[in-house]
C-alpha cells in the first residue's frame, strides 16, 4: 500500500527502498514456510496436516472451556433465589491442560495417513 501510495517525481528514492524492503519480507516469508515442516517434525508431529487436526481439535476444547463460565453466569443471573443458585452450580475446572495434552500426544502418536493419489485415464474415455 505504501509503494502504491509513494507516487510523484521526489519520491523515486522512497519507492526504491520500498521495493527492497518488499523484496526482503517476501524472501523471510517463504524461508519461513519451508521451516514449517521441519519444525513440525522436530515437535513429534508427522506432517502440517496432523498439526493442524491437533489445533482444530485443541481450539474447540479451548473455546467450549472459555464458554461454560460465561453460560453458568447467564444461568444464575436468570434465576436469582438460593435454591436456583444450587442447581446451577458453577462448573468443575476440569484439567483443561491435561486434557490437551492428552489431545497434542495422541496425535503425535499416530502413524501418518498416506495420501491417495487420483489415477487417471485418460485413454479409457
């Protein structure tokens, strides 16, 4: 946005540093990406696809722990006398953290999926 932004005869110099400074994020970014999986492997885990399970299913105990709290809140403001206030108990802490591990290890244990190739025939039609 900012070389697009840098027009006018002065600013030849500015665009130039620009152009470089794209040139240089650009190159970090994609040195960056081809440690991805490497990085992934020194972790324990197989391939990026199996990390990325792990997250999705980590993400979603993450977001359900950070709602109960917010859920019981709702639920006793709505009913304001003690014998109500008992039913709905605030809920147990349960380990969170010991369930994600339990989520990150059983991923890392599991053999990596081969991936089917699609033939095609094309002198068949």
């Amino acid at each position: 946005m900012q070389l697009a932004d840098t027009k006018g005869l002065f600013k030849v110099k500015e665009r130039k540093e620009l152009e470089v400074k794209i040139k240089e994020t650009e190159a970090e970014i994609a040195n960056r990406v081809d440690k991805i999986p490497d990085t992934l492997k020194e972790d324990g885990y197989t391939d990026v696809q199996v990390f990325m399970r792990t997250f999705r299913e980590i993400e979603s105990v993450v977001e359900q722990y950070n709602r109960d709290p917010a859920e019981w809140k709702y639920q006793v403001s709505r009913k304001p006398t003690s014998a109500a206030k008992e039913q709905h108990r605030q809920p147990e802490k349960q380990g969170v953290l010991k369930h994600l591990r339990e989520i990150q290890e059983r991923n890392k244990q599991q053999p990596p999926q081969r991936q089917r190739k699609k033939s095609i025939d094309r002198d068949g039609r």
